[in-house]
C-alpha cells in the first residue's frame, strides 16, 4: 500500500500534469454512441471565464442545433486588459488551417495539430490544442452529424481530463478568408462550443466544420485565474485569425540506399508521434477506425502465447494518456502515403491498465481502449513505433518513462505528457539487451525491473538514474524469461522461463526444477505474488503455489467437483483483493479458490467473451478482468457481464505472414498465422478473413496461399484445403497426401496441382495423388518452392538442390553439377525472358540455357523470397531483412519508409505494380511506386 506521504505528491503532480497534458480530441477513440452531453448544475455566469466573445443569444442544447447560432465577432472582451498580441502567422497544410499564435505561448506544430503553451504572464498554466483534417481523421464518418460528432469528442476529453462539459451553444467564427468576398474578408465556419469545468481548471472546447468533409477542434484549459484574466480572451483573438484550407496528405516513399546501409544495424528511435518539419520522419495521413456495434473476433486460433509482464499501477496519479490518431487498418483513403502498414491488432500478448484507458501489446503494434466507450486508437509503426510487435506492457510514470512495452527493439515508451514514442535499449541506454520479453514498475519504490527473451534482468533504480544487470541470474545460464513478479522490497523477483523457477534476492539466485521441486515441468507459462509474498505458477495444465519452501499444486484431477480449465493455463493474476484468477488456452477463466481446489467462478462460452486461445490475463485497479487472446482481441469482465474488445476492419489475418499470392480478378490472398484474407484489389473494400472457426482451413497456420482452377484458391497448412468460391474440399495424409505441413503449391498447364511437403511431392490428378519421394527419385522430401512454366515444373527443395521435372523426366541441378549456390533453394521466379532466378540460403542465380550465373550483389547472400512485376522488374529480400530491386540493368538496395518489422518473409507484386512486403513479426507493408 502506498504512503500517505507518497499520495500528497501524487495528488500534487496529477494537478500539475492536468495542465500540461495535450488536448488531443480529434486524434481521439471513437465510441459507437452519439452521447448525451453532460451539463452543469449552473452553467457558469457569462464573461471572460466562458472564453467567448458573443453576440446575445438564447443557449440551446444540441438537439436544437438548427436554430440561429451564436456568433464570434472581432470584439474583443473589453473586461481584459491587456488584449492578447498575436505572433507569427503558422500554416498547417496536413490540418488545413493558419493560425497566428499569441504572443507568451510556445508553438508545438506536429502534422494536422498545434500546441500552444503558456510559460509566463497572466495566461500561466493555459494551453491551446487545435486540430484540423477531414472527417475521417477525427472518426466522423460522412453522415454522421455535427451535434454527435461533438458530443462523442466532449465526453471523451472530459472523461480524461476529470472534467465536466457544460451546455453546448451553436457557435458561428467569422474566419478570415477572401478579401473580395461578400463578408468583407470574412469567411463564416458554423460550429458548437461549451464551456469545460473543474476543480480549479477552466476552459473551452469547440469543434467547427469548415467544409463539409472538413473538421477543426480547439480545446483549451488551464488554471481558473489564468482562464479568467488572459486565456478566454486569447482564445477569442486566436479564433479571429483562423483561415482554413483543403488539407493536404504527405507522400511516403522508397529511397535508394547502399548495401552498407541497408545492412547496418538501425539507430535508436525517438520519433514524434506525428512528424514536425524535416527533423522527423513524416508521418501519414490519418483515418480513425470505427469499431463495430457488435464486433466479431478478425482472427482465429493458433499463436504462441507470449510471456504477460506483472506491472503494479494502483494509486499512479499520473493522468491517461493524450492518444494521436489511429493507423488506417482497411482502407487506403485518397492521396494515402505510398507506402501503408497492415497489421492484426487483435492478437493480444498482455494488457496495462491506466484509469479510464486500457493498453494492449499486441503482435500488430499498440492499442489503447477506453474502458467506458469500448473506443480504441491503434498505434502502429505509423504513428511512431520503431516495431509493431509488442509483448507486454506496464504503466510506469517514473521520470524519463510512461506507458512501456517491451519488445525485440527494446522497450517502446509513450511519453503521456508530451504524446510521443520513443525506444529505449541497450544502443541509447545501460540497457545489457534488447529483446525485452518482460517489465515491472513501481512508482513508489522508484524501480524497473526488466526481463529479457534470450538473458536475465536488469534493475533500474530512477534515484540514481542507473541500470544494474543481475550476474546472479545471469550465470544460471537461462535461454530467457518469460514473465516476472517481485514480491516486497524485491525479495525474491520471481521469473518464469523455460528452464524453471527462479527466485532471486539480495542473497543469490535459486532454481526450481522438476529436479528438486515438485515441478512437472520447466516451462513456466505465468505467474503472479500474492499479498502474503508467495509466488503463484502455471505450467501446462497444473497451477502451484509456493515460498520457495512449501508447494502445493492445483489441477483438474484435484478439483473434484468443482470447476477447472482445461488444457494449458496461460494467465495468471492476483488482484488487490487477493483474488486468484487464471486463463487456460481453452478460453475459460476461472476465479480459483484454493480452500476447495477449484473455481468458485468459471467462465466458458458465455456472451460477450473472446473465443481466442488466452495469451495472458490482468486483473484491473478496480478488480476487472482482462485476458488477451491469440486472434479474438480482449475478453473484459466487470463482475458482473463480459464484453469483447476487438479491433475492427483488419485485413491482415495475422501477423506473422507466410505467403502472398494474387487471383486471376486481381484480389490479394494472405497467408498468416491466424488463417487467411483475400484483399479486394483496391484494398479500400477491405478484407474477407478465413480462419478455422468461420471455414473448413485444416489450421489456422495458413503456409501456402495458391490460386487453382476455376478461380478457386489452395490453401497449405497441415494438410491442404481447396476452395472455389462456394463448396471447400480438404485433404491430409490419411487422403494420399504425401506429408505435412505444406509448404509450396502450382498448378500446371494439365490442371493438376502441385503439393510439395517436408515429407514429399505430390500430385494431384483431381481424383487421387501421386506422390514422388526419395524412395522413387527425389533428391530430398522437403519440398521448399514450386513454379510451372508451360510444361516444366521446376522444384526447390531443401538439401536437394533444384529440379526439373518435364517429359515426365526428373533432372537434378545443384552444386556440384552446375554450381547452384547452394543445395537449400527457398525461391523461384520467372522474369518474361524465360530465364530462371533461383534464391538459396546461400545467394541469388539467375539460370538460363542450362547454366547458372552468380546474381551480384547477392551472390552470396540468403534469399528468402522473390517476386517479379508487370514491368520486368525483380524484387528479392536477404535474410537480414533488406530488400533489393533489378530494373533489367542493375540491382539496388531499397529501404522502405515504414517496415512492420525486423525480417522479411514474403514477396508480391500485384497486377497493378504494387508491392506487398510480408514479415515474420509485425503484419505486411504495400509500396506504391
């Protein structure tokens, strides 16, 4: 429990932050429902304190919002003095409007918003946010009124902000605009405005319409005696010198870079959340995704479930953070950047909850719901993040931090006072690694313990401002850690890996094996302390309960009676209230009470819960449960009713992505783990997803993504289903298929389908298989690439070199016979010369007339995929992650402007030159060129 002492300043700098937090509303999360607006008991008595300067009226509640509205004139309020001086005239092309700051304030400009801050004066503590862009950009869609519009941005700043909104007034400024026009120089912009409340805090919010696919937001707040003597007035000044403008969307494109280049290590990241002038990376335009009334899971089944960090966030007086605009997950709007990111944010590794807004590390970047609205921002490498994969999360406002999520990259930190990322890690840090698979805070006690995938911990202590790596741990010699718990004054750190339990203090480190515990396996999936400093664990289906002393073990065959999950137990949380909840791999969660051995409250199948296997589970501040999900998103139980927190409009099925192929009607297919997705060609039709609960797919591991016959689509996993638009047909071993999984599908110029496996070929007749084997001629079973040309089938395989078969003849080329670069081919493609390019682990060939010739500069680099274009272009990706391009005279390194993640996995360029770029970790990116 934290100190009186320790609560008196965390009350003291929630204040001070409330005034120094942005006043991002049109960036915010949007709710489905159009809200009542809150009102005041009084509305506060006319004057500078309501910040406007208007014409008389009569105020109307937004439902009347069609009668004659209230008007901003050039009348400055005569009761402050002095009247506000303007500064330099800004121009904001991605937010459509120019404004002229007041002079005393710092101007922060970043893409659509500007922030402007108050340091000295009368107006100490004010700060002004505007914000502009089209509709979409503030999650409007094009029908959706004005009054809804605002009433859904009011409520969500005054829910963050602890504050109260009063009645809203329709609200004319006289812009300035053409200075021939009839207005005299004026340009009317109708909108709403009301008046914001709290304790000791005051402001204004607006939201105007400048055109109709056009919105602009002002919030602006700060201490009441800085309201009433200077900022209401500099609001109205401020207003009066608006002129607005089309906005205009940035270009993102591919730049030419060396082979050294593209091969060094990257630098640390620190970007803004959306770009400022050259000084960052520009960011894209912005689309606010709208969640559906009742939201279905995007994705299924089958994903690793990642370690869940233990973060403690009770009584963190630090405000929820200001969010900036969603990442387009389904469409790519008009002018869109040239290079888009795609990403599945509903495979979900672990949550954080900060007050009002729940953060999820998710395999497809970071989302942030609100707990109340159901709302959601999804933050991608778009919108600043050095990767999309995340893998646990923790709410840690110790200075220098914020909100952390750990990653490969380090760990992400949202800043929540100024609003942008940034990453930590060893390259910019005492950090000791990078892979971050695990992270504690407390804000009391001023530590951060730090978990690492592939190492041990370290330690960060703020007071010193130093990092310690525990040699304890270290030489246990442990492959990583997979969660982390800290009881007391950290004695012990508990750590889950997959060697066994660990528990260090002060005194050295412990291990805890099937060998001198009562373990029955090494392999902790989770755990979590408990009030009395016990360590609670799963591993596979048993629950355990220890000191370091005592054990007791809980699983399905001592419950007896009573209810327990079946299958692996892959989350694990103890509330405040010393509650025991755990997650099973099942989807079924369970209020565990170890005086009967069971559950005294079991969840399974009820509405509103996510089906997904559980990756992890968190029990909130306020005792709320939470469990993330391999594909189904959240699963959030408040006592008494579950619903589900899920990302809509994804077209990525997953992400992790193993194949990308193009239909004869130009749709894009996805092969994932999570299942599949056909794209619409223009990709703003968004996706239809695949995946075993809404299909027949034999697994939910989608290898192999192939179109067939009769515009039907093969798919490959652990067997191979076929599916012609209507009617599925599946088939496995037991069906005369040569093994599994599948790795690579063709079709021939006879209609038959090509199937190679890691155990054979096989062929399919369209009644039966013929399979080829080493037992009758192949070189190798594991099958790693296919291509028809006309009547030649050539064939990559693994340890086998390449084969052509043809005439029903089997010739083998490698390198001894021909000087294959290397005997493990992972690619093939056809360019329209006929000639052969051949990707190995060991380099790129290009084979023609009979003879493999070396493909400099990637002679001897391991290729892992290959695409061609419409044009004759040749695109190839290297095992480090870089990609190449040859335009038919020389190759040349390419680094695209975004990339999801670290290592590329898959290649396609679509009938209109586009190139889809798959990844191992993070989603896929599309280059336009």
């Amino acid at each position: 429990m934290h100190s009186s002492a320790f609560r008196l300043v965390s009350t003291a700098v929630s204040i001070t932050l409330l005034a120094a937090l942005l006043l991002v509303i049109g960036l915010a999360i949007r709710d489905n429902r159009a809200a009542a607006l809150h009102r005041l008991a009084a509305t506060p008595a006319a004057g500078p304190a309501q910040g406007l300067a208007v014409s008389a009226g009569t105020p109307v509640t937004p439902s009347a919002a069609t009668t004659a509205a209230l008007t901003i004139d050039a009348a400055i309020p005569t009761s402050v003095e002095p009247a506000p001086a303007l500064g330099d005239s800004f121009r904001l092309p991605r937010g459509g409007f120019t404004l002229h700051s007041p002079t005393g304030y710092t101007l922060d400009i970043r893409g659509e918003s500007a922030l402007l801050r108050a340091e000295q004066g009368s107006a100490t503590g004010m700060m002004l946010r505007l914000e502009g862009g089209p509709r979409g950009h503030f999650g409007a869609g094009a029908d959706e009124p004005l009054v809804s519009i605002f009433s859904r941005l009011a409520d969500l700043y005054a829910a963050e902000n602890a504050l109260a909104v009063g009645s809203a007034d329709p609200v004319t400024v006289r812009a300035a605009g053409d200075p021939g026009s009839a207005t005299g120089g004026k340009t009317e912009v109708e909108g709403l405005s009301a008046p914001l409340v709290g304790d000791d805090t005051a402001g204004q919010f607006i939201v105007l319409q400048p055109a109709p696919d056009q919105l602009f937001t002002l919030a602006a707040s700060g201490p009441q005696d800085a309201w009433e003597n200077q900022g209401a007035a500099d609001v109205t000044a401020l207003l009066e010198t608006l002129s607005f403008f089309t906005p205009e969307q940035p270009a993102l494109g591919i730049a030419a870079v060396s082979q050294a280049e593209s091969q060094a290590a990257p630098a640390p990241v620190e970007a803004t959340v959306e770009a400022t002038a050259a000084a960052e990376p520009p960011a894209p335009g912005r689309l606010a995704v709208q969640p559906a009334a009742t939201p279905e899971a995007a994705a299924d089944t089958a994903a690793n479930a990642t370690a869940n960090a233990t973060t403690e966030t009770a009584d963190v007086s630090v405000p929820d953070a200001a969010m900036p605009a969603p990442t387009p997950s389904a469409a790519a709007p008009a002018g869109a950047p040239a290079v888009q990111i795609y990403s599945n944010g509903n495979f979900v590794n672990h949550v954080a909850v900060m007050r009002s807004t729940i953060w999820a590390a998710t395999g497809g970047g970071v989302v942030a719901w609100n707990k109340s609205s159901g709302g959601y921002v999804k933050f991608t490498v778009m919108d600043g993040l050095s990767a999309n994969r995340t893998v646990a999360a923790a709410v840690c406002p110790l200075p220098g931090f914020g909100v952390l999520f750990a990653g490969e990259q380090g760990i992400q930190i949202f800043d929540t006072q100024n609003g942008r990322w940034r990453t930590l890690n060893s390259s910019n840090s005492d950090m000791s690694h990078d892979a971050v698979s695990a992270l504690w805070c407390n804000v009391e006690r001023g530590l951060l313990v730090v978990g690492y995938a592939r190492a041990g911990i370290d330690i960060y202590d703020a007071e010193s401002e130093s990092w310690r790596a525990v040699d304890e741990i270290a030489d246990l010699a442990l492959t990583g850690v997979r969660d982390l718990a800290v009881a007391g004054n950290l004695n012990p750190i508990w750590l889950a890996t997959d060697a066994g339990l660990v528990a260090y203090t002060a005194g050295g480190a412990a291990l805890y094996t099937t060998e001198n515990s009562p373990l029955v396996d090494n392999r902790i999936e989770t755990l979590a302390v408990d009030g009395s400093g016990a360590v609670w664990l799963a591993t596979g289906n048993t629950l355990y309960r220890t000191d370091g002393e005592e054990w007791s073990a809980f699983n399905a065959e001592g419950a007896g009676q009573a209810h327990f999950p079946n299958g692996r137990i892959t989350g694990l949380d103890v509330g405040s209230d010393g509650a025991i909840w755990i997650g099973s791999d099942q989807a079924q969660i369970c209020r565990f009470d170890p005086g009967i051995e069971g559950c005294v409250e079991f969840y399974s199948g009820e509405e509103g819960m996510a089906t997904a296997p559980v990756t992890s589970l968190t029990v909130g501040p306020e005792g709320e449960v939470y469990y993330t999900t391999a594909g189904g998103g959240i699963g959030a139980f408040d006592g008494t009713a579950w619903r589900e927190l899920v990302v809509a409009g994804e077209i990525a099925p997953g992400n992790r992505i193993y194949d990308l192929s193009q239909d004869e009607n130009g749709a894009v297919w996805i092969g994932a783990l999570g299942g599949a997705a056909r794209v619409s060609p223009d990709v703003a039709a968004g996706a239809e997803l695949f995946t075993t609960a809404n299909s027949p797919l034999p697994s939910a591991d989608i290898r192999v993504v192939q179109p067939g016959g009769a515009g039907g689509i093969w798919f490959g996993a652990e067997g191979v289903s076929f599916y012609d638009g209507a009617a599925w047909t599946s088939y496995t071993t037991a069906d005369g298929l040569a093994g599994s999984p599948v790795q690579a599908i063709v079709a021939d110029d006879q209609n038959r389908t090509w199937i190679g496996t890691q155990a054979g070929l096989s062929i399919w007749t369209g009644s039966t298989f013929f399979n080829l084997t080493t037992d009758n001629g192949l070189p190798s079973n594991d099958i790693t690439a296919l291509l028809s040309d006309g009547d030649v089938i050539w064939i990559g395989t693994r340890g086998g070199g390449l084969l052509r078969f043809q005439d029903n003849q089997l010739q083998v080329f490698n390198r001894s016979n021909i000087a294959l670069p290397g005997d493990q081919v992972t690619a093939l493609a056809q360019t329209g010369d006929g000639a052969l390019w051949i990707g190995t682990d060991q380099g790129l060939a290009r084979f023609a007339d009979n003879a493999v010739e070396p493909v400099e500069p990637l002679a001897a680099m391991p290729i892992v995929a290959l695409a061609t274009g419409p044009d004759g272009a040749i695109w190839a990706a290297d095992g480090a992650g870089a990609l190449y391009q040859f335009d038919g005279e020389a190759w040349t390194p390419f680094a695209l402007s975004l990339t999801p993640g670290p290592q590329i996995s898959a290649l396609l360029v679509d009938g209109r030159g586009d190139l889809w770029v798959g990844y191992g970790q993070g989603g896929l990116a599309r280059y336009t060129p």
